[in-house]
C-alpha cells in the first residue's frame, strides 16, 4: 500500500515537473519573439543608407547629376538660381574674384573703350564675388534671355527705365541693405564692391523669386564635334584703340589661358589663371547712343557671325539672338554647335573691333 502511494506521488511529481518545464519553454519562446519584432526596426533604421550616401556602382554619390551648363557633376543640392552678375573690368578692378568659378561668362564693349563682364553662376557658391559695377540694357538682354536674375550696383539711364517696367528680377546694390553687399578696403571705389553667392540667394529666396526650371543651355560633348576648318593656338581680340585680350591655347590642360592685353588674367583668390574651355567669338554691330553724355553703347545682336574655338580648333559660325533660345549659334552647315564640357567665355566683339587668330 505504501508502494502504491509512493509511486502515485512520484507519478504527480513527474507530471507537474514536465508542465513547469513546457511553461517555462514557452515563456522562453514568446520573449524570442518579442525581441525579434522589437528590434526589427531597429536594424533596419541603422542598415538603410541615406539617400546622400547611396553609392551607384561607377562609384558616383546617387544624389548627384550633370549640370546643363558645364557637363560637370554635382550635387543636386548645390543648384541654385541662375544669377548673372556684373562685374568691373576696368584696370582698378583687376584681377577679379571668382570669375573661375562661372560658368559662362559673357564680355562686351562699354563707353570709354573698357569691356564688361557678366559671370554666370548656377551651381557654385563664391565666397567672394566681384568687383560688382553697373547695368547695360544688352547684358540685361542676355541674363533674360538665360532665365536669370541679374546682380548690379546702378546703372544707365535705359537700363533703369527697364527696371522701373520689372524687365527682369535684380538687386541693386545702390538700394540694397541689409549686409548683401561690402566694399573692401584694399581698392578705391568703385572698384571694391562685393558679394557672397548665399547672401545673393539668400536674398531672392527673401523677395519671393522662384528658381526657373528652365533655362538656355548649349549641347555638350566629350570631344570636338562640330565640323572645323583651321587649326589656332593663338587669338588677339581688340574690342577697342586701348583694350584687347588674348587667349593661348594649353595642349596639355586642353584649354585656353586668358590674358588682358599681355598679362595673365588671374582669379585674385586663388592666383590661378583665368581660362575657356569653349571660346565663342561673336561680332556684334555697336552704336554710341545719341546725346547720351556718357558716349554709352547700343548693341544689336540679333544675327552675325563669329567663331568657336575649341582644342586648338576653329569653327566659323553663324548666330541668332531671341529672348527665348537667347543665343542660337550653328556651324556652316547648319547644324548646331556643341560645346565641350566645362566653362564658356563669350566676347561680343564690335564690328570695328579686330580679331586675329594664329
């Protein structure tokens, strides 16, 4: 009898043993499980690349792609309004900063026989920016015609009355407070006005202005395509009795150094030479505006011809000229040139002026 009981006892003990025993296996289990749905997100968030640091397999960051002007990659992030600035080329104002850091640049005769330059910028960011000096209706003309807003410090008479009818959206330096401007003090005015590419932004974001989403820019290509006639390495263009510039071509950077007259054209930055991948050339009729006291210039550059040069190369060439394609440039058989990547100087050269290319 007591065996019997015994090994009741025993049989219960069993029994109770292998039920605490699954309970605590399934309490095991559940935690499994619950830890696994907890920490899923957790992983995910820390294996998931940001979209920035995403990597293409040609080694290329994901988030960049080609800037129109330039052919160059960049970051999506880095494009901004396009924003033509006037900038100083008379004696006092060389070198300029950050003329390297354009990419088009357009340079045309003012009164007096001194040229001007516009610089555009689309996807850089100058520190420093300038000298900044005033605006001419033709420039102005140009800057529309590209979807830009203009950056200039007064202006004549006839550009003011295209100011006051809103012909483009601008910033007047004249006008204009608020830290967007500053003169240094190691030149004299007028030749000492400067800006910073973010405080330009920075102020058109303020007004309101929409970055366009559409803009002139040219064809480009890896390599000279457009059919050429003469080989160059030299080129003197003298829009005036008293101003010329010069470019040489480099064989082994691919380019063509600038100079003024025969000293290197320099970015007072960072003492590089100034350059041009791409050269256009183009002969524009110039007139002196009548009883203007000034002797200012009118420009018309509706059609006429020119030259590109590219790679020790030259291409004759026809243009026209309309606020919607701004500068339509085409080769001799028609076709439409293509510009090698990297930046581009256009020189709007009076049909007085003397263009030698050697």
């Amino acid at each position: 009898m007591r065996w019997i009981c015994s090994r009741n006892f025993l049989y219960k003990a069993f029994t109770i043993a292998i039920v605490i025993i699954l309970l605590v296996v399934l309490l095991i289990g559940c935690g499994k499980k619950k830890a696994s749905v907890s920490t899923g997100s957790e992983v995910t968030k820390v294996t998931q690349p940001k979209k920035q640091e995403q990597v293409v397999s040609d080694g290329s960051r994901a988030d960049t792609y080609t800037c129109k002007l330039t052919g160059e990659a960049i970051h999506r992030g880095d494009e901004h309004q396009v924003i033509a600035v006037m900038i100083n080329n008379e004696p006092g104002a060389i070198p300029q900063s950050s003329l390297n850091q354009a990419e088009y640049l357009y340079e045309a005769l003012i009164e007096g026989g001194a040229t001007r330059i516009m610089a555009i910028y689309h996807h850089t960011y100058p520190k420093k920016v300038g000298p900044i000096r005033s605006a001419r209706p033709y420039f102005m003309q140009i800057a529309k015609s590209l979807n830009a807003y203009y950056v200039h410090c007064g202006g004549s008479p006839q550009a003011y009355r295209l100011f006051k009818q809103n012909y483009i959206p601008h910033i007047d330096a004249i006008y204009t407070g608020g830290g967007i401007f500053y003169r240094t003090s190691d030149r004299k005015a007028p030749h000492n006005l400067y800006s910073t590419m973010e405080n330009l932004i920075r102020y058109f974001d303020k007004k309101g202005y929409k970055k366009q989403q559409s803009y002139k820019f040219y064809p480009l290509t890896d390599r000279v395509a457009n059919k050429h006639t003469l080989s160059n390495s030299k080129v003197k263009i003298r829009f005036s009795g008293w101003y010329y510039v010069k470019y040489e071509y480099d064989p082994v950077k691919r380019v063509y150094m600038r100079f003024v007259k025969e000293k290197p054209h320099i970015d007072k930055e960072t003492g590089s030479q100034l350059f041009a991948k791409n050269l256009i050339i183009l002969v524009a009729k110039y007139d002196t505006i009548k009883n203007d006291d000034k002797g200012r210039q009118e420009v018309d550059f509706s059609k006429g011809k020119g030259y590109l040069l590219q790679e020790g190369r030259t291409i004759p060439v026809t243009y026209t000229f309309d606020m919607k394609n701004s500068f339509t440039i085409k080769d001799n058989d028609g076709k439409e040139i293509q510009l090698l990547k990297g930046n581009t100087w256009f020189e709007i050269v009076p049909q007085y002026g003397k263009v030698e290319i050697k």
